[in-house]
C-alpha cells in the first residue's frame, strides 16, 4: 500500500502504480454517531432484502428488533444514504431544482448490444468509522463494470470523474440514471450531451428501472463488504478494484450463457 516515507517513489506515483487517485488517499469517511452507524447498517442489510420497504415500515422493522427509533430520525438517515422505496412513492432522490428531468427511455427496449445502454447508480458503503459512497457505470448488455468511484460526498464533481472516467472506454447510445441531484446538475448532462449520448432517467421513486445495478450492489455487499469488513478507505480501494475484476473477467453469469462479462463486452465490441 502507500507508504508516505518512501523514500524513492512520491504518494502521487504510489497511488498511480496502485491504481489509486490522491484524493482517496487522503480521503476519510464521512462521520457518523455510533448508533446512527450501527443504524444505517442494519437499515442497509434489510433494505437489500426488502427495498420496497418505505421509512414508515422500516421505523416498525427496527423498533420490533428494540431500537427506539421514530420515523422522522429513519427519514434523515433515509435520506443521508441516498435510499429510496421501490415503487410509485415520493423520491428520496431528488432532481436539483430547475433543472430538467428526462424520460425513460429503457421500457420495452431490447438491449442487445455492447454500448447500447450503460447505467450508473450510488450507492452507501458502511466503514468502520463512517460511510464511503460508491458510483459504478456498467454496461446493460454484458454486465460489465465499465468504470467505479469512491468518495465521503455524493458531489456532482465525484459523479462527473467517474462518468468521464468511462467515457474514455468508449461510449454508449443511451446512459440510464435515477433523478439524483448529481446526475441532474448540467455539468453532469452536458458531459452526455458532448458526446451525443441519449439521456434516459429511472421513473420516481422506481429503483427497479436500474434493477441491474441494484443487483451488483447486492452481491458486492454480501459478497465482500459484509465479509471482509475494510478498516480504511485504501483497503476498501483495494478490496473493491479485486471484487470488480472477478466481476468482470471470472464470474460466470447464466443470464451470458455462463460467459463472463468481459468475455462478451470484448468480444462484441470488437466485431461491432
């Protein structure tokens, strides 16, 4: 990892031979209370199970289980991890004002090409002593994780790196988000607009418009990070870049024919 008392390599080319950005170096997770994280936590894993479950049946759900909890204080941290209810509710994610809201433009559509449709989404990462958040671009198609971010904030800057990050792969015809702030923000739509690309943005309150990406936030949670438990955002770093390569290039996905997704995002790429 890095070593700040290297005496040969400085931390900017420790970090670029690590595959790691500065800013995650000297990164810290944002603070929570002790009991708002074990909060969040539990909120977290049952909101994996169960993601139509609204802040009003969530408040019952923990108060069964002995927290003293109201509603008001499960809304706030509702709101804190970016969480929202599946299906035709009031959205936790709200668009930022003034800005416009684009339609949906995956229903009914076949996806049956590599760079078609890319979907992006964030998502909470509980630590030890705070939270991290994550974004990840993939690829509908193939499954395939085309670029990934870390960060304590869910700015419209940490939204845009990682977007042009995945812009230099290559591009898609349609990019999917949900109607967050971030992915609002014209910073965010003028990068798409730039390169030509169509702007299609998940229905309110509707996470099941981006189920594939939701699909990817369950398996890396209870695959690594309720697993592995990172200390540190360099360790998360570096647990998380492990998990996206087996992802990529050595989980085998029956809905691929049991091909990996880099197998079929490659090879459909290149004869494209």
């Amino acid at each position: 990892m890095v070593d700040p008392r290297h005496s040969v390599l400085s931390i900017s080319r420790q970090c670029e031979l690590l595959g790691l950005s500065r800013s995650v170096f000297y990164s810290q997770p944002a603070k929570a209370d002790g009991e708002n994280l074990r909060l969040m936590e539990v909120i977290d894993r049952t909101y994996l199970r169960y993601p139509f479950f609204g802040t009003r049946r969530m408040t019952e759900v923990l108060k069964e289980q002995r927290y003293k909890v109201n509603r008001k204080r499960i809304k706030r941290l509702y709101q804190l991890m970016g969480l929202q209810a599946i299906g035709p509710k009031p959205n936790m994610s709200k668009p930022m004002r003034g800005h416009k809201v684009y339609p949906y433009l995956l229903r009914s559509l076949e996806i049956e090409r590599v760079n078609q449709v890319w979907a992006t989404d964030l998502t909470y990462i509980p630590m030890p002593k705070g939270f991290m958040y994550l974004m990840a671009v993939i690829d509908l198609h193939s499954r395939k994780v085309i670029s990934w971010g870390v960060s304590n904030s869910m700015d419209t800057d940490f939204c845009c790196s990682v977007l042009n990050e995945a812009l230099l792969a290559g591009k898609p015809e349609i990019f999917n988000t949900d109607q967050g702030s971030q992915f609002t923000s014209d910073a965010f739509t003028d990068a798409l607009k730039k390169h030509e690309i169509r702007i299609s943005m998940d229905g309110k309150g509707r996470a099941t418009d981006n189920i594939f990406v939701e699909r990817l936030w369950r398996s890396l949670k209870y695959e690594y990070l309720y697993l592995k438990r990172p200390e540190t955002c360099r360790e998360l770093c570096k647990g998380l870049e492990e998990c996206f390569l087996f992802f990529n290039q050595e989980r085998l996905h029956q809905s691929l024919g049991y091909k990996t997704p880099e197998s079929i995002y490659s090879t459909l790429k290149v004869a494209a």
